[in-house]
C-alpha cells in the first residue's frame, strides 16, 4: 500500500484530527534542541542525542497531558495515549530525510523489542487484527491497549529542525523504514529568539506539571 504524505494545509488538518498542531510541535523540538545545546564535549558523546531524544518525550508529554492525553512506558517506550485510548504518539529523532516528502525517512538508531511490537500491531489493526501489548511490566500484567502508535520523528541540521508525525508500517534490522502515512511540517529554521517567540506568554511563571508517581 502506497504511504499517503500530508503537506501544508492538509498537514495541518490531519494533525488537528489528532489533537497536535504545528505550533506544538514546533514548541517540543526547540525546547528540546534548547536542552541538547547544552551539553559540552566533557559530557559523555551520546549526551547530546539522548538528551534531545528523552527532552522531546518529556515535553511533548507536558503539552499533552493538559489537554487530557496520559501516558506509560511499556518496556521503556515512551507513549503518550490520546484520550480517546485510540492511539499514542512517541517521539524518536530520524535521518537526514526526515521531513522531507519526497524521500524514505528512517529512525536514526535501531529501536528494540517494544518499538518493532508497536510497528506490528498498527500493521495488524490496519487490517482489523485484534491483539494486545505487553507493558513488560515485571508482575506478568498487560496494558490491553489495541492501539497505534504514531511516530514524531524529529532531524537537526545546519539548516533547521525538520520533523514529521508518521504512521509506521514496517521495520527492518530495528530501523522503521517503512511508514503507511506522513505529515510533513515545515522547516523550523535555527533561531535563537524562536524559542521565546512560540512559548505561551507567562511560560516561565505557570506552576509545573506535576505527575504523581506511586512505587510498584
């Protein structure tokens, strides 16, 4: 099955049907491209990647879960669910093609087990296949979450941040290389006074997300 590639104004009103908009996610990749700059050659060398990586999930959980959205990290995949328990989204940093509609992304780093089960169910509920997820949690439980998994994929360069929200399809040697839908956002050019500029006015003064956490 062809991918279908969403650009401009289709882009935008797909991404409103899932709750996202460009502005968010342009938001979650700068702060997180913030966050990454500020790591030095004294940190250790994957610093950098895994900060931009872990910082993009954290903060598009920040957004999210105002509007209602939760989240969990069935074998340390970061999902963050829709309210309607329909489907999840997670961000994952992609290749130099990323965000271009007429290229093959692929996920920069080879993903694990919990990734490659993600991609399989959507293959399976695209063809109405029942089936469940397994949270990998130690107490033998099971999330019960038929859901897809959307992918953020997001790619730095010297010409800007690039990103996509992506329907995975399929994957190869722990690389999703394969996806059934794109869409493509638009360049978000490097600019030191962006960040300020798309933050909610009075961002450094609201009180933060607090996420109460109880001991398993």
């Amino acid at each position: 099955m062809a991918c279908q590639i969403l650009v401009e104004a289709d882009a935008t009103g797909r991404l409103a049907e899932l709750g996202l908009s460009v502005e968010l996610i342009e938001r979650v990749i700068r702060r997180a491209d913030a966050d990454a700059a500020m790591c030095t050659p004294l940190d250790p060398p994957i610093m950098e990647g895994l900060t931009r990586w872990g910082r993009a999930n954290r903060y598009l959980r920040e957004e999210l879960v105002l509007a209602g959205w939760r989240f969990d990290n069935p074998r340390n995949l970061p999902r963050t669910i829709h309210p309607s328990g329909e489907f999840a989204i997670v961000a994952m940093t992609g290749d130099d093609l990323t965000g271009l509609a007429g290229f093959q992304p692929a996920t920069k780093y080879p993903k694990g087990f919990a990734t490659a089960r993600a991609v399989e169910i959507n293959g399976q509920l695209m063809l109405d296949f029942d089936d469940d997820f397994d949270s990998g949690r130690d107490d033998g439980e099971t999330a019960h979450l038929n859901l897809r998994t959307w992918i953020m994929l997001f790619h730095g360069d010297e010409d800007g941040l690039r990103a996509e929200v992506a329907l995975p399809d399929g994957i190869a040697d722990g690389r999703i290389t394969s996806w059934a839908e794109r869409i493509i956002l638009p360049l978000f050019p490097r600019d030191e006074d962006r960040l300020a500029a798309v933050l909610p006015s009075g961002s450094g003064d609201e009180e933060p997300v607090v996420v109460a956490v109880s001991r398993r």
